[in-house]
C-alpha cells in the first residue's frame, strides 16, 4: 500500500497515576526472536500525562516517576492493562445490510458464487449511494463505539463500496468526519474495489479514472492515506 498522507493528531488531558493494575502486558521489541513477544508485570502502574503514556511499570518504579507527585490517582481495581487492538481492513462505513450472506456463506457459496447472483459489494452500492454523509457518520458511530469498549483502539477503514467517484468521496468524507470524533485512531484508505458492471467494457480506462478522480482527489483533499486495490 501506498502512503499519501499523515494526519496530525493533538491530545490534551490531565497527568494521571493508573494505579490497581493485576497484570501490565507490553510487548517487547525484541530483535531475532519471538520466544517472548510479551512482558507481563504483577502489581503494576501507568504514568499518562497529556494523552502520552511517560512511565510503566511495577507500581513501586512508577510511583516515584518524577511526575508523580501531581498525578491524579486512578485505581482499577485489579484490572489487567493490554495494549489496544489494532483493526486492519474494516468497512466501517456502509449502507444496508447482507446478513444473509453470511448464512450463505456457512452453506458452502463462495463469495464469487454470491457476488454472480447479485450479492457481495453490488449489494451495498444503491444503499450507500442514497446516504448523506451525515446519515453515514450517524449509522457508523455505534459501530465505532463498540468496537472501542471491546479494547479495540485503531482501526483501518476502507472506502469500496460507492464505485462512482462521488460515492467514494462521500464515504471518505463520512470516514474523516468519524475520525475527529472518537478517540480510536482511524487509518483512512481508498479502495479500489470491483469495476461497475457498466464500466467492464473498459477496464483499464476506469482504473485511470479511478486513479485520477478518486485517489488524487482523496489525497489533494487528505481524505486517505493508503490506497488499496481488490
């Protein structure tokens, strides 16, 4: 995948001393092994100031951290701290629903058998096409939620599912807009997904198209930072 561009982030929040940690796992950075990915510290403590984890550790060692002393006082009650999941290739943002095809999918149909007879990505494209970006940002936002009360706090999500130019900006847009609202980090990428049925007659005409009003779009506007092709 291809970076087009970074988007700034600024986080502000009071320095607080998280305290009644049962089990602290990080993962080490280990060069040449794998036989312990993970550190896991008993009776633990994080140190956060201005959104930026500064000191980890047993409680005793981050406690006496020279910022500290200032720090409000959080205690989990024995909870065990992880790092958050990192969610790559979602769509978090579509239209209408393909709840069936999952069934169908448990029956043995590959998705190029379910696509054939009109389910798959064709399925999602009128619905979408029909949402304002405001209808998608309301419809995405509980999904968004849940995913972070499940631990998960970065996400890649992926247009693909407009094909029209307009559409794909659309839900690029409709991305950019969930991501100055949630805490979860969001990896905005453009995808190409399937050619239109009324485009198959020119492909390759239509991933220069694509290319020219979809992905330079998208990064003129910074709307994307990797592109994508299925």
């Amino acid at each position: 995948m291809n970076a087009l561009r970074e988007r700034p982030r600024t986080v502000t929040s009071p320095t607080q001393l998280l305290v009644g940690i049962s089990e602290l796992v990080q993962p080490l950075a280990q060069e040449g092994t794998t036989r312990n990915p993970l550190q896991i510290t008993s009776d633990a403590a994080l140190l956060v100031a201005n959104g930026v984890i500064v000191a980890a550790g047993s409680r005793t060692e981050v406690s006496e951290h020279p910022q500290a002393g200032n720090a409000t006082t959080l205690d989990l009650g024995g909870r065990a701290v992880i790092p958050g999941f990192v969610d790559a290739h979602t769509h978090l943002v579509f239209a209408g629903d393909r709840i069936d095809e999952f069934s169908r999918r448990a029956r043995g149909e590959s998705y190029e058998e379910i696509a054939q007879a009109g389910g798959g990505i064709a399925r999602s494209v009128e619905p979408l096409r029909q949402r304002t970006v405001a209808q998608l940002v309301h419809d995405a936002t509980p999904r968004l939620d849940a995913m972070l009360r499940r631990g998960t706090t970065t996400i890649e999500a992926k247009s693909g599912y407009g094909l029209s130019p307009e559409a794909e900006l659309k839900q690029l847009c409709a991305i950019a807009a969930l991501a100055k609202s949630t805490p979860v980090d969001i990896v905005p990428t453009v995808l190409a997904h399937v050619i239109p049925k009324d485009e198959r007659h020119d492909r390759m005409g239509y991933v220069e198209r694509f290319c020219t009003d979809v992905i330079a779009k998208a990064a003129a506007q910074a709307l994307a930072r990797f592109c994508d092709i299925f």
